[in-house]
C-alpha cells in the first residue's frame, strides 16, 4: 500500500462484525489509505452468531480484508455477536481506544435501530464514546491525555440502515483500483459471501449512489455534526444527475 | 478587493429583496471574494414594500454594499416586492441568467414557507431554475447553450428560515476582515437597520454558530444535494464543541 | 395482451413527459395489465422541452411503450413541457378524465418538490383532482357524474423522488416477462435513452428493492391515504432480507 | 371459534400487561381468529404494578378475554410489570418462542417512548427477537431451527403510542360480530375497565378510524418493513372520505 | 351572548367554506365569545361546489351558526369554492381584512395539502397575510395602519388536516353549555350534516382529545410560532391520562 | 428571595451535573422563584468526571448557585457522572422523590441523544418516573400516595439538545433582576466558567431568542404534551419578529 502521511490523521472504524466495516464502506477506506491516511480497524466481536463461519475463519477473513483495505487491524471483546448491550463500560473502553490512537477521522455503524440491533448499538457506543474521550476527569480513562476527533461519520451496513435527515457526503470510489480493492475486501469474506448477494447488494447501492451522482460508484457517510468549512471550494460537485 | 481566480467558477446569489443576501450570508461572500471567487447578485426587487427606505435609496444601499463584499450586483424585476408568484417564467428567466452567469455556486433564500413569502417562492424559483438551465429544449432559453451548476445552498435570512432536516455547511467568518466586510455591508443598509436589531440578529446568530463550533463567528448554508467528494481530508473539523 | 376483466376497475396513470410513467412504474403497469386490469396512460404535455427527441418522435415512442404494456394512451395539453404550474383549471380537467375513465387505481408523479418541476406539480394536481371528481357541485364537471376512486399511489421517476414519511408498497416485477416488457417499454423511448443510463437507473433501482426483500426486483410505489384491509392475508411478505 | 385453516401460518402477539393485546388491537385478533387463523398470546407480566387488581385476578381475566378473541395464551417472566430492560437475554427469550410457534404474523406494542415505558421495551424487544429468530449461530437458540416470519406490525395502545412517519394498515373491524367480541374482550378486563374509559377511549379511536374510512370502526397497525404485493388487488380501498 | 370585554382583542377566523370554522374549531369561538372576546368570522366562498346546498341556504346556514357561537361573520369573494389559488392579490385582501379588523388572535384552516385544496391554500394565504399587514410600504394597503397581530392558530377541518411536528394547545371544551352551542352550530348547516356523519366526525374527534386529557371533549389549534410566556403558571395542566 | 405561594405547586427541577439547571434553564427559575412558586433542585452526580473542578468543590457552587435562584437543592447517587445508564431502579427513585416533593412541574434535560450522554438518559429516567409515580400498585413506592405532575418540560443544556418537532414555550426571562440572577447563578459554578463561554454561549441562545420574540432575553422549554387551555387569553404573543 502507499505510505502513510503523518499529516493526515488516522482513521478510525468501529464494526460489530467482522465483516461490517467493508460491506457498509470499504471503498471509503481503500480511498483514504491509497491517498496516504492511516486506517485501523477495531472489530467488537468475532461474529459467531452468524449462519455461518466459525469465529475462527471469520477472525482470519477479516485480517486478509483489512490487509487488502491498507488498514490494520484488533478485535476486542464486549458482550459478544448478537449480544452488545449499550453500556458505560463499553463507551469508556472505546473511549480509551480514541484515546490510544488518536484518529482524525472516526466511522461507525449508523444509529438506525430497524437493522442488526449490535449495529445501532455499537454506533451509540461510538458517538458517546467520542465525548467521553474529551472529558478530563473520568477516572478509567486518565492513564491517557485526552483527545478530540474532528469528524464523526455513520456508514450504513444495509439500505435500511441509512438515517433520514442527515445530508449524506458522498465519497467517489469509482477509480477501478479502488472498486477492486473494495470488491476484494468483501470477497475477502468467504463463509458470508458464498451466495453473493451481499456483495451484489452493495455494489448495485453504491452504483445507484453513483449513477445519480453522474459518476461510476459513490458511497455515502453521514456525518454526526455539521462540518466547518473554510471555503466553499473544498467541496466538489453535488449529487443531482436525474 | 482580491483578484479573481479564473479557476474558481463565480459565485451567483440570489435575494429577493436589496438586503437579504447580506443579511442571511454577507460573511460568506466576503470570505470567497476575498480567496478570488467572483460574486454576482441578482436582486429580484427594489424592496418598494417595506416600512422605511425609498427604492432609489435602497438601490443605492445595495450597490454600496455589494461593493464592501467585492461582488457585482444587477436588478431584475418579476412581481414586485411582497408580491411575488411561482412562476414558471420567472423560473425561465433566472435559468437564463444561470446560463448567463454559468456560475459553479449559486445561494439561494431557503425554502421554508414561515417566513417573509418573497423568500421562500424565490428559493423554489432558484431551485427550478437550476433544472431548466440545463434542459437543451426550451425555447425561451435557446439563445445560450445549457449549464450545469456545481452546488446550490441554500442561506437562511432569519433563524426561522433554517431548514430543519439538513445537514448545514458551516462557514468560518471569525477572521477580522471578513467579519468587518460583512458588517459593514449589513450597515450600509441604512434605511434597514437604524434600530441596529437586523446587524444585532445576524451577528448574534453567527456568533452562537461560532460558539458551538469553537470558533468564532459562522454562518450556515443549507445544500440542496448531497456533496461529492474525492476524498474525506475535503472537510475541515466538524462543529461540536459542547 | 391478455383480456381485461371486467371486475377489475381500470388503472389510470399521469405522467408529465412521454415515458415519466414507464420510467417510474412500468414494471407495475405491465403486471397490472397482464393480470386482466385495463390501464390508460394520460400523458401532460409531448416532451417538448427535453434536450433530445422531437415531439413527433415522443408520441410515437410513448405510443409504442404504451402498447409494450398493454396500456392505451392519450396525450393532454396543460402548459406544455417544463412549464407546467398548478392550476384550478387544470385539476379540474383531470378530475374530467377520472369521470370519464372511472379508475380504481391512480398513479401520478410524488410529490418531492426536489425533481423535474413539471413532476412534483402534476402529482399535486392528479391528488387534487381526485378530490374533485367527488365534489358534486362544480359547474365545470357535472356532464359526468361524481366518482370516488379507491387508491391513489405516488409513483418516483428517480431515486431523490422518493417521499420520505409514506411506507411504500413493494410490487414484485421479476418474472421474466414483467422484467423484459418493463426494460423493452422503457428502450422503446429511444430519443432518450440512447446514452442507456436511465434505463440501468431504474434497472439498478428495481434491484436494489429486489435485493432488501428477497426477490429479484421490485418497484415502490407510495400510497396517499391508508390502505384499508378486510384481512392481514391480502398482504404478503415484509421486505427485509438483510 | 371457527377452525384454524392449515395454510395460514398463526399469529403471534406480544402483550406486556394483561390486556395491551385486547386494547391495542384485539379486534384484529377476532378478526383474524374468525377467519382461521390461529393466534396466540405472549403475556410479559402480571399487571402486578397496577393500581389496580391483583396478579390472580388480572391472569384469570387475560385468559377469559383470549378465549373470546379465540387466541390462546401463555405468560412468561422477563424484569416484572413496570421493570422491563431491554436486554438481549429478553430478545433471545422472545426469539426461543417465536423459533418455537413459527408465526406468521407478528404484533407488538410500538416503539415509541413517550407511553408506559414497558411498552416500548417490549416493541423493541420484539423487534429483535425477530431479527435473531433468524440467526443460525445463537447458541441460546440452537434446539430450534431458525425462523423468518412475513410481517411484524406494531399496534398503539394509546393514541399517543402511534408512531408517526409510519403509514398504517386500518383493519375493518366493523362487523356485528367482531366489534361486540373485541368489547367482550375488554370488558373482561374486569379490574381495569370499570371506570369504563379504557374501553371507551379504544371504542372512539375505532369509530374515529372507521369515519375517515367510510366505514364503521377500524384499527391501525403499522408494519415495521413495507410490504411486497404481487398485485394491487390486494389492497382494497384507501381510507379518506372528508 | 355575553358582552365583549374591550381589553381582549378580538378574534379573526378565516374559513374557505361556510362550514369549515364551525366544524373545525366552533367549540373554541363559543368558548371565547362567553369568555367576553368578541369574534368575527370571514368566510370566502358561498360553498357552491359542495354536493348538497345552494349558495343561498349556506349563506344563511352561515349566519346562523355565527349566531349560536356569538360570533359576526362576513363572505368575500376570492376565486370561488374549489377554485381557491395561492395568489398574492388575495392574501393582500386578507391582510386588509387584518388591518381593519385588528384582532389579537386568527384561526385559519392547517396547511396541511392532503385535505380538500381550498383549505391548505386559504391557510397559506392567512399566513402570509399576517406578514403583509404588518409591513408598512405595500401600496394596497396603505389606506389603514399597519397591525401586528397576537398569534395566528390553525384549526384542522379533518383529523388528516393535524399538521405534524407542531405541539396543539388543547381547549377544553367540556362545559355542557359550549358543547351544546358548539353541536348547534354544526347542526344549523342542515344541507351538509343530513347524514349526520359531519357532526359525529367533529364531536369524536374532540372526545378523543379529552379522554386523553382527562376531561369531557376538547379541540386542538395548532400554532404557527411558538408561545411567550410569562410564567409557567399561564398553562394549565398538560394532556395524558393514559 | 420572594416568599413561596401556597396555590402554586412546587417546581422540581432535575440535573445531570452540578450546573445543568443552571446553564439550561436558570433564568426560567429565577422567574418562578420571584413569582412565589417554590423551587427544589435534585442533581444526580457531583460531576466529578469533568475536566475541571473537585465534587466537593461542585457541590458548593451548586449550592451557592441554587440559593442565588431562590430553589432548594438535594444530590443523589445514580450511576456517578459519565456513567448514567437507563436503569428500571434509577426511574423508580426518581418516581420516589416526586412522590415526596409532590411537584406541578417538572424540568428534565431533553431527550436529544448527540449531546452528554447523561443529560438524554435523565431525560428519559425523568419521563418514566413521572409515569411511575402514578401507578399505585410498584411495590418500592408504596410508602407513599401516587402522584400525578401538572406538566414535564424538556430544557435544553446547549442548542444541540434542543428537540425538533416540538413547539417550544418561550419564557420572558428580560427583566434585568431576573438576567443578573441568573447570570449570577451560572457565574457561580466558577470551576467551570473561567473561560466564561458557557456563560457567553447561554446568554447569546437567549439573546438570539430574545430578538427572535421582539424582547430582551428568552428560554425555550419543550412540552412533554400538549398543554390544556381554558382560555386563548392564557397564552401571550408569539414569537416573530423578524
């Protein structure tokens, strides 16, 4: 992959599942790590609730992923696939882990509760998580400065999952590097994919995203608070083709 | 004023009344003027309705206060101040001076219907616009080839005008020039603001924006598309400070 | 085509430009037709305003397309193509037409004022006609009698038309013969769909609703009023597979 | 009771007090039962937290009113009346049954906040349950092969619970015999309903209902995904008739 | 009627039709008038559309019902019933009508669209109206000082026309004596209530609203701006019994 | 301060930290204080989790502060701060204390889930406790009668926090004895205000509200429910001014 540029801050992406961070926006992260930012990953479970794939398997399809993504990444343990609860103990344990890596940028599972409810849950998590990182005086977390990201952003794992009334930002991730690397990323995940509908689904929303966009592919992100821009240059396009 | 950059497609605002794209998004001109955006208004009234001020004198006004936010400025008539329809060709009309001006940015009033009605029908007609200066076969509009533009945003003259259901755009107008530009542009409207309240309205609002954001003073802009962007170092900080 | 049967009250469907209603919801008319229901097309101006295709050449391709569907056609003049403003007038010469054709269903263009001009007001004026055709008193209806249709649905030519806060109803389009007359109904606009994108728009939209409920391809349609339901065995199975 | 027809897959409702069912919907119930459907009742509770009646009596009640609905009934233990938690070990409890009785159609009290707070928890609760019903990897749930049933609605027992942005189902519930078992059914609830305004105030929202309808009293039920139809003859009439 | 106490401004209702202040807000008119506020009503059709009636008798009907609710009522001439148009032409009249009869308190018709049309365009034209009469240059309108009103309330003519998103204030109507001279007032439009529906339609309605609110029946407006309150002690008790 | 009048019903006002009555609503306690209605404060934390300033040194301005407002002030222990969590026990508490002070209205933090997580999670523990407290029959809280509040409002700790689609009541908080007090009040929390912006940031949201409304300085509270009026009289203006 491309070397990280110390200027851009890392990127940080939070998925319930192992599979989760690249189905809802591995393009994103292709994009970003290809343009220089560093990506990890934090996977709060090892996915053994699912119809299929042992944690075992699971655990090594998403290394191979997030290899393929430029990104590196940890699992770590919570309540377990299919069982997240929304805690304190959770938000101050992922607060430390803001903490520890000091992201830019941070991505999580967006807060629509009609989805897996781990989704919504963990996204809650984050979003707390990331004022709890700010707060000088909580006790758990003062073996580590405090820390303020910049930007929160929900990626969605399904349609459904997408939030009404949040303008989404629209990442381009047509260049054909980043949509193979993409497509790898999911494929990556062979006990889930097997039937291939998965990958179809999110190919043929990013190809609507993009087709109304008037590009090839488009991702969308919906940021948790409205962003402070500079100039009015540092946005592209819109998204209106039809 | 700054010289303009040939590569920054100019900025072409819309107000339906001589003072309300200085009162609703003033700093936000003098900010892209100022980083060598060409700025364009188009004034749909000579403000002939409201309780002070003659047309003449706020003509007058307009142009002096164009001048302070370094944009150029013309007057169009459709219905008349406090008495203007949706139209379609009105709609035409500002679709030919979009294919005209071929602006990348254009500013629109917001759509929200409790406000001063002029505003919300000029933000539908702007918007209609945008559509039909693109379409090849209208006949009124043949003399010009189409165009597409880049983004329109909406500003919001009063609080209650804010859209609610979109993401805004925060624009950072805390440097001193850019803040003094724009209240000096308010006040050059003299016949408006001798009871000091409008300046005192939109300076308080954009310092409340600015505090929120942990700046100084911002000002919103409401996209009527989702952005497209090429990648997420695009966006600044996000506004969450509290 | 197969026979209509008489028990079946006839669909009746608007579209602003000759293939607005293919576009949106042709998949829907073709399964409509091919189960016995009669369907006619009321199309509101010739397309006169599009940056390709002669009006002659729209009405025999809308003709054509009609046809592929098993729907009649007839094409009305209200203010012509992209000029189309809500009018008493014009609401009342469709609530003329529903006295004449006496449809149990209506579609007509949403309602999301964020689309082609001439969608959203044709949608405003097809839902106030259908009030009208009831009212008993208005001078310019009585050669017919009063008729009260028992479902009006919002179809959305594009993906941004789509009305947030309505359930939509999910028609399965993925037979084989549904899905081909629907895709050969839309190439029949050949004027419009040289460059092929609206044709894989609506394709790729179909399948993305296919995707979420477990079937090939499905299309939404919105309703303007509740449902009323004599048994919860009239509805099928709910959409969502992920 | 009228027998239960083999090809209609039962309904499953969930109740958090002993008569949520029968104020929420109960006339769905006599409806469905009456047409062949098997239903039955999950009762999260005692009632033990009301200023009314002792858990004995409200059991005792709850039985009669399912058996003139035609349902039958079971109670089950998750934090008590007035104490229920949304915790995963309720939702996997919840998802064992439905694994267990295979339904169809589900219902359960909606999710939003502002009603007595069991209610809401128990939506959500159901919600979820639905979803790992699915599941094949949940340990908890591996004696019984997963399940996917068609349709979750969620019923209001108060106004105030009906969620908005939903469109809803109405169910006639008009007829003689229906609408005086739904009344039994209330009234069984001897210990809550003697001041009567329970079973006044669900007899008002029906009629209230059934006027908008052009009918005589319906229910609102509001699906948790849209539905797929395969004809809009499935549909009858839609509710509006001022 | 009782006498009208000079220190509370008096009340402007607007109704499209001759029926629609009686059956959506008379309740609140006979509470007023008793209370000493005098009321005036301005209805601006002759209701000639309707099925049933001639202009003649509504008229009359009109002024009857005005009568029982204490209330003076004129009619003026706009586009004619079911031809009413968003035209600022009329809400200059209307705003004349403000001018002249200076009230405190307005009631208009919801802006809610999926009702009959005449009732969202006369509310819009209201709306607006009361920013026309305040502002001191409109040429029409410089016969009379200029007039700020109090506050502007809709009424909802059908449970449809509730708008969503604004928190009614709820005015307990319970007292034998306005419920009567409310019921009477319906009633005195003999050629519409016949079937009797109308009236059972509006007497539900506000049974509904007062169950809720633990009283006998009461009626909601809605409000276009918010409140200012001097002390908390100026709102009653709030409305959830259940 | 002024002395307690018996006929109003005291106000209890709930707190996450030491100073979130005071930031979010201070100015409409002063007012209530004044008036002759008795105030009494119960915070949940010592705030012992923020950045600045010891528990011990908290409570003292808390306790400092509430007396410049005229209010009583009691701490409790939930879960400490940072650490709230949704618990049935921590409701029921709640429910106890109401029980015990017996209050007319009560003030929560608003229930907007992107700000402190603590403040949402006592928003919500507040509302359910105001249920609880009436329910006779929850055995932790027999020791004393049930309770039914007059009216539960929502205060907003920072503009974020306010809830859409809930119309605001606005408070008169301009006159100068009532400002300096709670100027005063929040000056009083010094571990927190050094950098006096929290003060600034509260001031210029009533400010901006203030103008909005045509007065000094005012503070929204948001309604629970609908209020219920016997008289329009009971309501002031509105707020637009602009």
């Amino acid at each position: 992959m491309s070397k990280s540029k110390p200027e851009l801050a890392p990127l940080l992406a939070f998925g319930a599942h192992p599979d989760d961070i690249e189905f809802g926006c591995g393009g994103v992260i292709a994009k970003e790590t290809r343009a220089g930012r560093a990506a990890h990953f934090v996977i709060c479970s090892h996915g053994e609730a699912a119809s299929h794939g042992t944690p075992a398997k699971r655990v090594a399809e998403a290394k191979k992923s997030a290899a393929l993504l430029g990104a590196t990444v940890e699992f770590i343990e919570l309540d377990g696939d299919a069982h997240l609860e929304v805690r304190v103990v959770h938000a101050i344990k992922l607060a430390g882990i803001l903490r520890r890596v000091r992201p830019g940028i941070v991505l999580a599972p967006s807060l629509v509760e009609n989805q897996h409810p781990d989704h919504a849950k963990l996204g809650q998590l984050v979003r707390d998580a990331a004022r709890l990182a700010r707060y000088g005086g909580i006790k758990e977390l003062r073996r580590l400065p405090p820390h303020v990201i910049d930007q929160l952003f929900f990626y969605a794992v399904t349609p459904e999952a997408e939030p009404p009334g949040i303008t989404p930002m629209l990442m381009d991730v047509s260049a054909p590097g980043i949509l193979a690397a993409w497509t790898a990323a999911m494929e990556a995940h062979g006990s889930q994919v097997s039937a291939r509908q998965y990958v179809e689904l999110q190919l043929t929303r990013a190809r609507l995203r993009g087709l109304r966009a008037g590009i090839g592919h488009a991702i969308a992100l919906f940021p948790n608070d409205p962003p402070v821009l500079d100039s009015l240059a540092q946005l592209g396009r819109s998204a209106r083709r039809f």
